[in-house]
C-alpha cells in the first residue's frame, strides 16, 4: 500500500510537471493482441477505463488513436522517435522501465479491471496443460508464486543502497539470483517460448538469455513435473505462431481481460493455464528528454 501510494504521488507529480493534463496524445502504443485491431482494442481499454471504478488520471483519450507493436523494443524506439505519444504497460512492466530509464516518466494510470497472465498450449494438448495446471496450482497454495514475484518483480532490480548496507557485492547478488534448470534422464523434453516484452515477469537479460520470473517459475515447474524444460525466445506477435509450427509447446503468457467476453489475446485453437499472475492497473509512459 505504502508503495502504491508513491507511485501515485510521484505520478500526480509527473502531471503537474508536463502539464499532461491539459495536453491532447495524437496515439497510444500496446503490445500487440492476437485476436484484435488496435483501435477496436483501445475503444474496449476506453470504455473499461470509465466503468472500473476509477477512470485515467489526466489527459482525454476520447481522440486517440492506437497503434500495435510486435515487441517492446520496437514500441521504445517508437515511443523516443515521436510516432507514439505514450506506451500504455501493465504497471508492473512500466515500473521496472522507469527503474532501467530516466527518460520514462508516468503520465497517467488506468484501471482496466481484473487481468490474468496464463500460459498457453495448442488445444489437442490437455494432457500436458492439466499436468501444468495441477504443478502450478500447488505453487500458488504454498505461497512459491508470491515469493518469486516478491523476489524478481517487486524487488527488481535489486536496490543498490540495499548492496551497500548489508555489504552484498555483485557476484554475490549474481550467485543468489542464478536459477538453476534440473535435469532429469530420460525425462520428456517441454520448450517454452517466452518474449522478454514484459519485463521483470517476462525477462530476458542484457546477455540474452531469459532470466528472473519467468525462468524461477519454469525452473519450479520442470522440479515438480519432473521434465526438463528449454526456453527458446520469441516475439509477442509470434508467440501461437511458435506453437502452430511445433517450435514450442508452450508459451509463457497471454493475456486474459475478465471483464471482456472475448479473449482478445488469445486464438482460438490456443487453450490456457490457471492464471500465474493477476492484476488491474496499466500505467501509462512518456519520453521526457529534459
């Protein structure tokens, strides 16, 4: 509570700094859906936003107009040449662009209603989402899932004050944070696809490789199902292309709105996990290069 009350004043801040408030956004950019257009997607965000008990804070989205990006690369390269206005993120993922960018600043903050990350498996592969199912739902009823996302979303990137006090050096921060993947003979073999475009959920690391969330969470899983699980990386427009041609057999998040009847993210021959991670607040980003 203590922290959500921080990131709501500093954001009123970032408001009555830019002026935001009286300013018109020519376009918004989101990750792209799989199941829409973008602007049939924000007329759904718009009306969502004025009925979930709370509408945006500052600025009029009446006139906006909406573009998709395939990666959150290519919406930040979007975002600092100009052809967006503002990169509309889940808070958690804005959070952490904040933290890596002094150049991001909050604009506003919307609530969209309950969301859900899932997985997601090709529909003839039940067998394998149930056997999921059942290794995840034991992660959340012994609290794992809320440790690891207290460890590598809210507490990430770890505070450096935090290495000062406490006299924790980098490799011994980089020992503490590794994830290790069991391996086990003549075990099946799952790969999953992950994107790296919601960062710290979805992580990939400057090197390359996934990492943080995403990776605790898999490691976890292949542990309890006892399988060995590879990662392979895709981008988020790519994510049911990866598993209509067989390169994965699972993917590591679609999106669920719960007050949509539509699955706007998710295919039809795609079927998905018990929910790993739930929220309702997206935060909205701008390029401030003062």
């Amino acid at each position: 509570m203590l922290r959500l009350r921080k990131i709501f004043c500093a954001l009123i801040l970032c408001l009555m700094l830019t002026g935001y408030a009286s300013a018109d956004t020519d376009y918004v950019g989101f990750l792209t859906r799989l199941k829409t257009t973008p602007e049939e997607f924000l007329n759904l965000m718009r009306n969502s936003w004025a009925t979930q008990g709370w509408a945006i804070l500052g600025g009029d989205h009446t006139t906006s107009k909406a573009k998709f990006y395939d990666s959150l690369s290519q919406m930040q390269m979007a975002l600092s040449r100009g052809d967006i206005d503002e990169m509309i993120l889940p808070d958690f993922v804005a959070e952490y662009l904040i933290k890596a960018n002094k150049y991001y600043v909050p604009c506003c903050m919307s609530n969209s209603g309950p969301m859900d990350l899932c997985f997601g498996f090709m529909k003839n592969r039940t067998r394998l989402r149930d056997e999921w199912n059942a290794a995840l739902t034991s992660m959340k009823n012994d609290y794992t899932l809320s440790g690891l996302f207290q460890k590598y979303v809210k507490n990430f990137p770890p505070d450096e004050s935090y290495d000062y006090i406490y006299g924790i050096n980098q490799r011994q921060r980089k020992k503490e944070n590794r994830i290790v993947f069991d391996r086990f003979d003549s075990a099946p073999n799952i790969t999953v696809a992950v994107t790296g475009d919601l960062p710290p959920v979805d992580y990939v690391d400057e090197s390359g490789m996934p990492a943080g969330y995403s990776s605790a969470v898999l490691a976890e899983l292949g542990r309890r199902m006892k399988v060995n699980i590879n990662i392979i990386q895709v981008d988020t427009a790519s994510r049911t292309a990866a598993l209509v041609m067989g390169r994965a057999d699972v993917v590591f998040w679609y999106e669920v709105n719960r007050s949509f009847e539509d699955k706007l993210d998710v295919p039809d021959d795609v079927i998905l996990s018990v929910p790993y991670l739930e929220w309702n607040t997206f935060m909205h980003l701008r390029f401030d290069e003062n």
